[in-house]
C-alpha cells in the first residue's frame, strides 16, 4: 500500500531556507512522478520529478528559489525552499502518480491520485 509521508515544515523567518521531505513507501509503478502542491494556491503543482529519468518541473513563480531533488535509494524527495516569502507560508502537500503523461502537464494539472498528510510552513517575524 503506497505512502507518503511529509516532513521538514516549521518556522522560518522570511528569507530564510527550510527543506521539505517526501519518504514515499510501496511505490507500485515503474515510473512514476512525485510532485509538492501548495493547498494555499489551489493545490497548484510546485514542483514536480520524474523517476523515469530525475527531470524535474518548477512552476514559474519558484523557479530560482526552490529546488526538488530526490534520493533513490531512500525512496524520498525533497523541496529545498530558499529565501522564503511570507506568501510560501502554508500548507505543502506531497502526491505521486504513475507517469502518464508529460512531466509538465502532470505537475500543471494536478494529475495525481496519492497525497500525503501535509506539512506546514510557518511564517515567524
């Protein structure tokens, strides 16, 4: 049974760095795509990478500050967030889905079906 499990949310003072992990457990694809959605935006796709081949998909308004990586072996992947601004405070969702389509149009669209619980970044002054 495929699981998602979210870590790493917390305080962070604005401009500061903060990682979010992703541990997903009983992946049943062979290829797949693991993304981060931010509920504060509608759910929009953040960042997204694909298994296949580790290319990754950043939505416009982050690229330049958040990264997304991934540890194979771990089977975890991971948002780096730098230089946070009080509009990345949230709600960060973790979802994976097979690979079904391009990795941009997946992410774009919200094409998955398994969602972790959630981890909350906290804006501090």
């Amino acid at each position: 049974q495929l699981q998602l499990v979210e870590s790493g949310g917390g305080y962070v003072q604005p401009g500061g760095s903060l990682r979010l992990s992703c541990a997903a457990h009983g992946l049943p694809w062979d290829e797949y795509v693991v993304g981060w959605f931010f509920r504060e935006k509608s759910y929009d796709g953040v960042s997204c990478i694909s298994s296949k081949d580790g290319s990754t998909y950043y939505k416009d308004s982050v690229k330049g500050r958040f990264t997304i990586s991934r540890d194979s072996a771990k089977n975890t992947v991971y948002l780096q967030i730098n230089n946070l601004k009080p509009t990345d405070a949230g709600v960060y969702y973790c979802g994976a889905a097979p690979l079904m389509t391009t990795l941009q149009d997946m992410c774009a669209r919200v094409l998955f079906g398994s969602w972790g619980q959630g981890t909350w970044v906290f804006m501090s002054e």
